[in-house]
C-alpha cells in the first residue's frame, strides 16, 4: 500500500504511518482479519527504521484497530470476533487458510492511493437494519419520481434526436439559463456561462481538488465536516486543518490565526444548514470568510445542498452573491431535493477557474448525461417552488417529531440543537461513551446511525452522531429513535483505560 510521508512535517513518521492506517481500517479499505505487513517489510517499502514501525503499529494496537502476536503478526480487528482473545487463535488460522487458497490474493501486493474512503464505508446500511437513519436522503415516496420519469419519457420518445448526440461539456444551455433564474430569486445574479452542471455535488468537490489542490496545499474545514469532502482532499494529499465551529459557523478569529502560520490554497465550507450539525453561518461570519480569501489569494468551495429546504425564513444570502471578484466556487446541488439517482448538480466560477473546471470536466466524464438534465429542466423551472414549499412543512413536521422521542427517551447528557432547515440533527452524548460498542449494539438492534468521527479529520473519538431525520417515515422514525435510545442507555461510560492517553488516530 501506498503511504505518503512528508519527512519534512512536524508530525512524527510513526504517527504519520498510524495515522493513514488508521484511516484504511476504519474505511473498510483493509478488511477485518487482513493480516497488515510484517514490520520488517513495512520498513523496506516505507525506507523508515525498524523502531518506526513498531511504534506505529504498537499506537494501533492501544487503541483496539488491531491485534498483533508474537510470531503470527498483526491482524485487523473484527467488529466483534476479534475483540476476545480465545477467538484470535481461530480467526488467524482462518486467515492464514484463505490467504493460501484465494485466486486473489495477489491483489495485495497492488499499491493504491486511497488512504481513506469513510464515505463508502457508512453509505449503505447492514441487511439487518431496520431503521435507516443514516443517509442524509429524503424518504423517496415524497420525491417526484413519477413527474421526473414521464419528462424523461417524452424527450426520449419525443425527441430521439437529442438523446443521439452528446451535450456540451459545461452542461446543457436550458438548464443552465433555467438556473440562472432559480439562482437570481435567491439573490444570487449570475449568467449560464458561468456555471458548469456536474454529476452531483460529490463530482464538483472532486473537480475542484483535482484542478487546484495538490500535496501539502493547506486546505481548511469546518470540524466537523461532511465526509465526502474529507476524503476528497486527503486523497489529494492535502494538508487539512479544521476549525471549530460555534452557533454563528466556522470560528473566523481562530481561521484568521491559522492563516497567518499556514497559509490557505483552499477553504471548503457548508455554510447553510452545515453537514453534519445543521448549523448556519450568519451573514456577518460569510463577509468576514469573503474578506479573509480575498486578502490571501485563495478560493472558498461554498457547497449548498440544503439551503432550499429552510423552515422558517430563509437562510443568509450565499457568499457567492458578494463575490466580486472569483474568489468564490458555488456548488447547488439538487439531488438530495430532487432526485438522488439523476446526480445533477451545478457550479458556478470565474474567470480561468470556471475554464479550468470545465477542462476537468471534460478529461472525467466528457460532460453529464444530458437525459437526466433535460428531465430536471422543466421541472425545476415549473414545479420547483410549490414542491419545496410542501416538502419544507413535511419534513420540519418530522424534526419536532424526532426532537419529542429524543426529548421523552433521551439520556441524561445528551442534547442538540434543533437546526433552522435541512435533513440532518446532531447529536451530542454524554462523555466517555464507548462510540465503537454503541455502534456496533445499535446496528445488531436495527438501527444505522452516522458516527461522529467520520466527520472529523485526525481527530479522538467523539461523543456524537448524526441522524437523519428525512430519510424515512414519521413513525419508523420515531420507533428507531426510541430503539437508538434504549441502546444509548445500556452503553456504559468508559473509564479512562489504555487508550485514554493514546494519540488521536480517528
């Protein structure tokens, strides 16, 4: 596998080798029960001592990632086998038995780059759940699928001839101009050449760091932040640093600090109805963000998945609309409110960053299937408002429902904060919880749950979690939050132990 250790850092190589491990394991991108490089080879492939190694391994192993035997090496643990002793003997005679007789198993020695992938790993729910209140997603049954399906239906039949050629690369010009009037109610003025329509949000963040982020270029997050952007940017080799939050969004006394040491080549946010708290910078902190950028030169990623879906007044205008001068990329996605399987998103830039955005475009994919970007223009441009004005009630309906079941059942400790719009609620829990036993219990009781520590980068494990209060019916809702609540009792505190004192590897 492919580590990449920056000699030059401040952070110790030790740390550094445990650090990506770490991130591997809890991927998913080492399987439980692999067996990881004998030091001795860990130690020739990364050209780092013997004592290095150890000590990177002897980090992982305090704190339960994975078990390592005298004579027998070291093994991933599993979520529960490997956590008792008198099974190790078993599950390494079982490991050592499929590594003989797999057809596969040279793939091992194939180096990737992937030193993270948290977002794969917490995407698709356990057969057993029941509860499914971990996807940031709308219950399908209030989407309009059947309104999007039959406009898909009468371009093909009706129009065959556009479906026979390809679409411009920045996106088809109806839905752009369809935007530009959906943007502009929204205090956002911008023309169609402007913006660039991309596969859903995830490929815009994506494009952005493959275009302007390179090793060792400083980007900063919020922390926490929405994990398909962490991963994003840590496989970019980015330096990553975060800063906290407070309930007007990112800290930027502390950014503005930081800037000083570390200069930005990028600041990625979520500055309404953030992914995962539900907070929302005020309007104030978006003007002082703007004027931060513009003074070190470098670009802001504004990603807005959720500000249509406000429940009361509607949010502050976006950073973009006060962006004069290109420091600004816009990201709208409009899967989560429309349709997850159509993956139509749009970005709107300036200048040579737009141009360069639309050459990434390009060498990825050739342009967005232009079927599902037709289906979603008339829609948008006739139905859009009175949908989303429906869809606000239903699903503020469901976050009181949630909040009363949490109120009722909750632990004493535990508390959140109810966010103004979006899908999501974050829950803080009482300190020293066991994090990893209550999400493995909650998963065998039928309940998916997104643990906080996905959310943050090279961070200690965190009393928190997000659910989604969206993503099915009000009373499966309302079961799975007493389920989850139930469970959250049964958990017992930590009490300090061996891992207390250990270095931060989540």
């Amino acid at each position: 596998m492919h580590i990449e250790l920056k000699r030059g850092s401040s952070t110790k190589l030790y740390v550094q080798i445990a650090l990506t491990l770490a991130d591997r394991i809890r991927s998913g991108l080492i399987e439980p029960g692999a067996r990881l490089p004998s030091v001795r080879k860990m130690t020739t492939d990364l050209g780092v001592s013997l004592v290095t190694v150890s000590k990177a391994y002897a980090e992982l192993e305090a704190i339960q990632l994975i078990t390592c035997s005298q004579g027998k090496g070291c093994y991933v643990r599993g979520a529960q086998e490997l956590e008792k002793s008198e099974d190790m003997e078993r599950t390494h005679r079982i490991q050592a038995k499929n590594e003989s007789s797999t057809p596969w198993n040279w793939q091992m020695a194939l180096v990737d780059y992937l030193p993270r992938a948290q977002l794969w790993r917490h995407f698709d729910a356990s057969p057993q759940v029941r509860y499914e209140l971990h996807m940031s997603a709308i219950q399908p049954e209030l989407l309009p699928t059947r309104e999007i399906i039959d406009s898909a239906y009468r371009l093909s039949s009706d129009l065959p001839e556009r479906m026979a050629a390809y679409g411009s690369f920045q996106g088809d010009r109806e839905l752009r101009q369809t935007f530009s009037g959906h943007f502009a109610e929204r205090g956002l003025r911008v023309m169609p050449e402007r913006m660039l329509i991309t596969s859903g949000a995830q490929q815009g963040i994506d494009l952005v760091a493959r275009t302007f982020v390179g090793p060792g270029d400083v980007v900063y997050m919020e922390a926490p932040s929405y994990t398909g952007a962490i991963d994003v940017f840590t496989s970019r080799g980015a330096k990553i640093i975060t800063v906290p939050m407070d309930d007007d969004g990112m800290r930027i006394d502390l950014l503005t600090r930081l800037c000083d040491t570390y200069p930005p080549k990028l600041i990625y946010t979520i500055p309404t109805f953030h992914n995962p708290t539900g907070i929302t910078m005020s309007a104030k902190r978006r003007a002082q963000l703007l004027n931060l950028a513009q003074s070190y030169h470098c670009l802001i990623l504004e990603d807005d998945p959720f500000a249509d879906l406000y429940f009361r007044d509607p949010p502050p205008a976006s950073i973009k609309s006060m962006d004069g001068t290109g420091h600004v990329i816009y990201i709208k996605s409009f899967s989560k409110v429309l349709s997850p399987g159509c993956r139509v998103a749009c970005a709107v830039a300036d200048g040579s960053v737009l141009t360069r955005l639309v050459a990434a475009k390009s060498t990825a994919d050739l342009g967005s299937p232009l079927l599902t970007q037709k289906a979603l223009q008339s829609f948008i441009q006739h139905q859009y408002s009175a949908y989303t004005a429906r869809l606000r009630d239903e699903l503020y309906s469901r976050l009181l429902a949630a909040s009363t079941v949490l109120e009722e059942h909750g632990s004493p400790g535990m508390y959140w904060t109810l966010p103004d719009g979006g899908l999501n609620l974050w829950l803080q829990l009482p300190d020293g919880l066991d994090m990893r036993e209550l999400h493995r219990q909650s998963l065998a009781a039928g309940v998916s749950f997104l643990p906080g520590s996905a959310c943050y980068v090279g961070e200690t494990d965190t009393a928190s979690l997000r659910i989604c209060f969206t993503v099915t019916n009000q009373e499966l809702l309302c079961e799975g939050l007493r389920v989850l609540c139930r469970v959250i009792k049964n958990i017992t505190p930590q009490q300090g132990g061996a891992t207390a004192d250990r270095l931060p590897l989540i």
